[in-house]
C-alpha cells in the first residue's frame, strides 16, 4: 500500500553534506508494490537556498517488480548559503498524486 509505506519511494541518499555553490546528485528509488506495470513521473519541488537543475522524469516498472529500481533524474541542487535544506519531490501516477512525498536533507558547509 502507497500510502502507509513512507519507503516506496526514498530519495538516495536521504541525507548528505555540500560545500557551498557545489552541485549534489540526488535520484528517489521507487518500488511498484502495483500487480500492473506503473509509470511513476517525479517531479523535484523548489526548496529556499537551492536551484533545481532537473526536469521531471519518469519511470515505468513492472507489476510488483522485485527489488528497488533507480530514477535518476539527476536531482542536481546548487546550494549557496551554508547551513540545512531540505528537498522533496513529488511522486504521480495513474491515479495517485503523492505531493512533497520524498525527501532528503543537504547540509551546507563552508
């Protein structure tokens, strides 16, 4: 069930540390629990302090596919000012609409 597994669908890494006006990829791993193949589009949301350089992407898994596959959407994030940001990304598929779902923690350091 979608929405009572908050692991889905997790950004990778969910957390790491940037130097200030360093790039940091990111990409969210999902798991089609579905017994239908899915397309799942995510969609990186603005965070304060940090540019998204992606556009959405998407995915299609198979039904109930072993194992975790990767959307690497190259979650590129300029960071400028030193301290903690978070960023989330939205989760879509047919018929399900998962806003701000996933989410990571950058660290900012000098």
């Amino acid at each position: 069930n979608y929405g009572i597994d908050e692991q889905w669908a997790p950004f990778y890494p969910r957390g790491v540390a940037a130097t200030a006006g360093e790039p940091v990829d990111l990409e969210v791993r999902i798991l089609n629990h579905s017994p239908i193949a899915r397309t799942f589009k995510v969609t990186p949301r603005q965070s304060r302090g940090i540019d998204i350089l992606s556009k959405p992407a998407e995915i299609t898994l198979q039904p109930r596919q072993s194992g975790y596959s990767a959307v690497n959407a190259s979650f590129r994030k300029l960071v400028t000012q030193p301290g903690t940001c978070a960023i989330t990304a939205d989760i879509d598929s047919d018929g399900m609409h998962f806003l701000s779902w996933a989410d990571a923690v950058i660290r900012v350091e000098d």
